[in-house]
C-alpha cells in the first residue's frame, strides 16, 4: 500500500479549498479552485489540464481516466446515430 503524504503546506491549501467550498460548494484541494457545478468529470479535466498545483502523478491518471472515458463513450456509440454528448440512439 502507498503511503499518504501530505504536502508541507496542507493547512494552508485545505483553509484555502474549505473557503471555495463555503462560497462554490467544491473545491480542488491543491489549488482552491471552486467549482460552480461539480461533477467528477470536471474535477478530472479542472486535475489533469488546469491545475497548477496538482502532482504530476496525479495530472496523469486524470488523464488517463478521461481519454478511458472518451473511449467507452466511442466504442459505445459505435455505428450508432449520436443524439447528444452523452447518448447515442440505437
């Protein structure tokens, strides 16, 4: 198991993020970015193309989960008429 580190100015960050939080409703822990309309899909893009502050590791598995995303929502769709981002009809 991988262990948990913690960035030396945790305190600041999360005093930062619950504050966006308050005002937005989310907010991304490493830089205190508030989110208007959270969704996972948004935190994802907002890690892995936005974040200044995110690990590198990080900004490439969130990465790696949206293009994975893009790929069942293709595949999905295959030969099929899409009718809107998320649906295709049959």
């Amino acid at each position: 198991m991988e262990e948990i580190k913690f960035p030396p100015d945790f305190n600041e960050r999360a005093e930062r993020a619950l504050t966006q939080a308050k005002r937005y409703g989310a907010a991304c822990f490493w830089c205190g970015y508030g989110y208007e309309e959270y969704s996972r899909k948004s935190e994802a893009e907002h890690i892995a193309y936005h974040c200044s502050d995110a690990p590198e590791k990080l900004k490439e598995d969130m990465r790696r989960v949206l293009s994975e995303r893009q790929a069942d929502a293709s595949n999905a769709c295959a030969g099929k008429k899409v009718t809107s981002k998320r649906r295709c009809r049959r």
